[in-house]
C-alpha cells in the first residue's frame, strides 16, 4: 500500500522530515561520518519541545535499530 505524503497535514509532513533525519543522523554516527555534535547541533535547531522530543523517540529507536550506543 503507497501513502501519499503530499496529502498529510503540515504537522505529519514535519515528523516524517525529523524522522528521517534522525535515521540518517544515527546512520552517520555508525558510519563515523559524524559524531555527537551532529546530534546536539540537530537538536538545537528543533524549537519545539514537542518536535525535540519526537527527534529524541526516533535518534532511540533507529540507535536500537542499528546497534549504535
């Protein structure tokens, strides 16, 4: 089944855009393309407490994901 993301309200559209970058901020770290800077700058970007704690869920699960500590 294809989702169409275009049709999401504003709100989905900007957690599917912080979960992906978590996936590919974590994919960095166990890369070591990137260390934890990467991850505080990331954060200190997101102004919204509610945005930062949906970024913080999804850097969990893709570490659990990937097998990075």
């Amino acid at each position: 089944m294809s989702h169409n993301l275009s049709l999401l309200p504003a709100a989905e559209k900007n957690k599917v855009e912080l979960d992906k970058q978590a996936s590919y901020i974590v994919w960095q770290l166990k890369e070591a393309k990137a260390g934890p800077e990467a991850l505080r700058t990331q954060l200190e970007n997101i102004r919204d407490d509610a945005e930062k704690a949906w970024f913080e869920q999804c850097v969990v699960k893709y570490k659990k994901m990937m097998g990075v500590l």
